[in-house]
C-alpha cells in the first residue's frame, strides 16, 4: 500500500466522473462584487445552519468574500450554464462585468443574489482555514430561498447537465 497522493492529472480525472450541483458563489457591493463559478460546496451542519465552500486564494473573488464577511451561493437552475461559464473565467470576463451575465440583486446580508436559481443561500463566515491551493470558508446560513419547481444545472464529465427534479411520491 502506497502513502504517496496520485498526481494531479490522475485525481482530476477521477473527480470528473463525480457529479456536483453548478454553483455562484459572490460577494462585495455593486460596483465591486467578484463571484465564481464553484462544485466544491456542501452542508456541514444543521445547528447552527452551516455550509462550507472551497475557493482558489488566486481568484479575486476570494479577498472579496474575506472583506465583506458574507457571501452568497446561488444554485443554478437548468437553462443558466451562460452563467456558469461566464463566472469559471474561461471567456476571460472579470470582477463586476461577470454579473451582466443574468439578474442580480442584493440580499438581506448585503452580497449579491442571482435571480432564477434553485437555490439561493447567504452565508455570514463563520471561519476559514486554508488548505493547499484554497481556503475553505465556514458560512454560517443567515436567510435563503429555494424553488423546488426549478431542475438543477450539474456539471460532470467536463459539461453541464439539466438534471430533472424529482417529485416526491
């Protein structure tokens, strides 16, 4: 048995057969608001509501999140990967001219919310810790709002996906 992690190139192939809801994660005031397109974010406790997200230290977004002291993570909905694609940086679009890509407003916290998601959470930090290449923020729930009628954008193997939503029996 082998202590020795498995190269980069090997550990992103095997994380692109694990499917992950396509996210924004934003934060700052209009005029000076950056955000990210992000997989990497999930619930970590119920008492009190928190979740955890992991962000590049390169991206500018995350200096954003750590001034303001809260953040938002918007849910895709099926029929938004323009946004998604405009907020991972591969067209080259930056900081405040990401969010002419869809409708933003601002939330009960301050940070910047995407209208037409599926999910929408603002977070207050909580605490962070880094780890390697990113810091991963602690971000306690403060409000939020979900859409159950609206199918989830999910991103695997190298595209994203419309994932119909389940109705309960």
């Amino acid at each position: 048995m082998t202590s020795v992690p498995i190269s980069t190139t090997d550990f992103r192939a095997l994380m692109r057969n694990v499917p992950g809801q396509v996210t924004i994660v934003a934060a700052g005031s209009p005029g000076q608001r950056s955000g990210l397109t992000a997989t990497a974010v999930c619930a970590l406790t119920d008492a009190p509501p928190t979740v955890l997200v992991c962000v590049n230290r390169r991206v500018v977004a995350h200096d954003t999140i750590i001034e303001s002291g809260v953040f938002s993570i918007n849910a895709l909905a099926a029929g938004q990967d323009d946004i998604a694609v405009t907020f991972s940086g591969l067209p080259g679009i930056k900081g405040e001219d990401r969010f002419k890509s869809g409708t933003w407003g601002v939330g009960t916290s301050g940070a910047p919310i995407l209208s037409g998601t599926v999910c929408t959470l603002e977070c207050r930090i909580a605490g962070y810790h880094p780890a390697a290449t990113h810091t991963i923020f602690f971000g306690e729930i403060i409000a939020g709002t979900a859409h159950e009628e609206r199918d989830p954008l999910v991103y695997l193997r190298g595209s994203y996906l419309e994932l119909p939503s389940s109705t309960p029996a």
